[in-house]
C-alpha cells in the first residue's frame, strides 16, 4: 500500500505531513511512502532524511498517486484532480460545509478523512490534530505577545528600577487557552482568565491562573466539551461584564472558539481605545472574524494605539514541533485504518470505526 506526501502549496504553510521518524514506522510496518521532493524542506527535515529511512522520493504526480495521501492543508482544486479515482485523503478540510474541492472529490469517489472531525473522545487523542495544533498555537501566541510588548512579562528588579508584572488576559480555556496559560505564567506574567463553559475554572486554577467570573445570566456549555453560542442578550451582558478586567490588560489572548460559527465578540472597540498605549492583543480566531472586530487577518495593525496580531497560522511557525505532532496524529490515523492480518495490508471498513467514521466527509445528498 502506498502513502503519498506531496509538498504543501499554500503560501506561507511550512508543515509537512510526514516527518522522517514518523515515515520509519510507516515503512518499517510494511507501507511504501514516497514524498515529492522537497517536502519536508520547509520543517528543516531534508530529502536525505527521509530517504535514510527508506522514503522513495518522486515528483508531484507521483505524491498524489497513492492509495493514501497525507496533506496538512485542503487540497486545491488541482490537486484533488491529482489524486486517484477511490483513494483516500488524510488533511485538514477547512469548512464544515461542501464546497467545490470537496464536491471535486466526492465526485471522484475519494474518502476524505478530516483531521479535524477526530472526535474528542479518549480512544482518539493521538489522532487529535486539533488539539496538537492549538497547543502548539496557545504557546507560540505568547511568544508573540511578548515580542511585540514593550516591557518585561515578568517581574524585574534592577538597580536602574523596577517593572511589575504584565497583566496577560486569556480569553477562552480550551487547549490553546489552556497551553496559553500555561505559558505566560512561565513569562512571569499575572496571569487571569476567562471561559464560558464552569468546568474550565478548575483547570485555570490549577494553573496558577486567576479565575474572572462573569454572571451572564445563561449556561455557556455546550456539546462534546465544545461552548453554545450565548443569546444576543447574553453577548451584550459578557462584553459589557468582560470589559473593565480587559481594560485593564497589557496583553490579551483571545482563544474563543464555537466550532462552525462565528468567533464570539469578546474585546470590543470600546474597550480597546480603554486599553493602555503600546497594549497587545493576539487574536487566534482572526480567520473566524476574530474575538475583536478590529483585528485584520494576517495582519498586524495598531488601532487606538494598541497592537492587534491577527495571524491565522501559528503552527507553521513553528514547523518542525509542530509536523512532528501532526504527524504522528496522521500515522495514528492510518494504524486503526489498516487490517495487517493477512499476506498483505488491507484496508478496513471505515464505516466500523466510531473515529473513521467521524471523520469522513459524506456527500451532502
Ligand atoms: N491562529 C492560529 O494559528 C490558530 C491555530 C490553532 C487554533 N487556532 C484558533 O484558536 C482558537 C482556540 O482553539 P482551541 O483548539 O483551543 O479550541 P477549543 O474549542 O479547545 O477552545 C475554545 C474555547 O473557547 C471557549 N469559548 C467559546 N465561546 C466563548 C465565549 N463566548 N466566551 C468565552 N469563552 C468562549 C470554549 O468554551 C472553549 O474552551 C480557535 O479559534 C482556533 O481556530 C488558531
């Protein structure tokens, strides 16, 4: 059985979905793996690497020319040309609705398993790329809000004076948020947060964060861990109750997220222009609107004097951590899909698994 590793073409994605030690499992378990030339340049793994551990290196054609194709990013709508009548696809979909790419495969009868329908279930937490990923963005994202503040995180005592602690503001405790705590306390910073859903509130604590509680009047859990969209009444009463510990931030991380909606509006314009000079707000939900509706996608930009950083790809920034992870989420993935009982690999009934299933992408009727 072949696995296909094409390059990624999307400007700016420096993953790949198969690393060197992920690719020696692959083959070494019995699977030919053969990667466009090239692909794993932009994570700083070499051709040489792969090939070392018995990677069959080919063009583009050949990449999409396998019974399985990993990618990270959605194919685009050549490259699903590329791929074979009944083949199956491993990446990211991007949309929670049908559009031309994936009518494009349905079409030609591809499975399209979507990394990010892993259901959030224990059985398939090392298949989870969504959480691999947001951990890899809740870390980087205070990375950058310290790069673009101009004061220490941390408490600093010097003969030249003092500076106290940034007051860092995480808005949303899911993985990102989470790993975003997690990493401004190591900064130093003063950390608090905030989250819809209660049982977060234990998990902030318990990561030395301070807790915000808000009183909107309306339960904000949702299904399968995920947060409910609050009522319009309930939206005016969290911004309006959000807005003085916000104001007073030096840097906000804003992580809320409901999955296939909107991102929920949590800093506002008015609170931005309360927000001290030189104050950084790192929005993770740019590409869905953004949790500030002044922050322009893959863009920085300063509006009333506070800088706004609304990049939309953090793991790619950092490549090499971040397709070790998605990697090895990808080959995970593959193990449960293949039946290695016989003479030769066989492929399963994706249909008979709960994880399978989930992620494929059925043709709307
Ligand atoms: N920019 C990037 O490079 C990048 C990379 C990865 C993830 N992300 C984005 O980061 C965000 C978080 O991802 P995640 O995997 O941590 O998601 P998650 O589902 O684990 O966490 C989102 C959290 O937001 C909370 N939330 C939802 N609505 C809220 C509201 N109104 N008020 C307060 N909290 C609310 C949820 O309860 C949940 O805990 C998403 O927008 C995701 O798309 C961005």
């Amino acid at each position: 059985m072949k696995i296909g590793i094409p390059k990624e073409s999307l400007d700016g994605e420096t993953r790949v979905a198969t690393t060197p030690d992920v690719a020696k499992k692959l083959v070494t378990g019995g699977l030919t793996v053969l990667m466009e030339k090239g692909a794993g340049e932009g994570s700083h793994f070499p051709d040489s690497a792969y090939q070392e551990v018995g990677v069959e290196l080919t063009d583009r054609t050949g990449a999409f020319a396998c019974d399985i194709v990993t990618k990270v990013r959605k194919p685009t709508l050549d490259e699903a040309a590329m791929i074979n009548e009944g083949a199956i696809l491993i990446g990211y979909a991007e949309t929670c609705d049908e559009d031309p790419v994936i009518a494009a495969l349905h079409a030609r009868n591809i499975t399209f398993l979507a990394m990010e329908r892993i259901p959030r279930i224990s059985r398939a937490q090392s298949m989870d790329a969504l959480s691999s990923q947001s951990n890899i963005a809740g870390y980087r994202a205070v990375i950058e809000a310290a790069q673009h503040f101009g004061r220490f995180v941390p408490l600093m005592m010097t003969s030249a004076g003092s500076a106290k602690p940034a007051r860092v503001v995480i808005l949303g405790a899911g993985v990102a948020g989470l790993q975003a705590i997690a990493t401004a306390r190591r900064l130093g910073g003063d950390v608090y947060a905030y989250d819809v859903r209660p049982e977060t509130q234990e998990q902030i604590a318990s990561l030395g964060a301070k807790v915000i509680e808000l009183d909107i009047g309306e339960g904000g859990a949702g299904e399968g861990g995920y947060a409910r969209e609050l009522s319009d009444e309930g939206k005016a009463k969290q911004q309006a109750l959000l807005a003085d510990e916000l104001a007073k931030a030096h840097i906000i991380v804003s992580t809320a997220l409901i999955p296939c909606k909107p991102a929920p509006v949590l800093v506002t314009e008015d609170v931005v222009k309360r927000m001290r000079e030189g104050s950084v707000i790192i929005d993770l939900a740019a590409a869905t609107g953004g949790n500030c509706p002044l922050t322009e996608k893959d863009k920085v930009v300063n509006k009333h004097g506070v800088i706004l950083v609304g990049h939309t790809n953090y793991p790619a920034m950092m490549p090499s951590d971040a397709s070790a992870f998605y990697a090895k989420n990808v080959a995970n993935l593959i193990e449960i899909m293949l039946d290695k009982s016989g003479d030769t690999i066989a492929l399963k009934d994706l249909d008979e698994d709960e994880i399978t299933q989930a992620a494929q992408l059925k043709p709307t009727a």
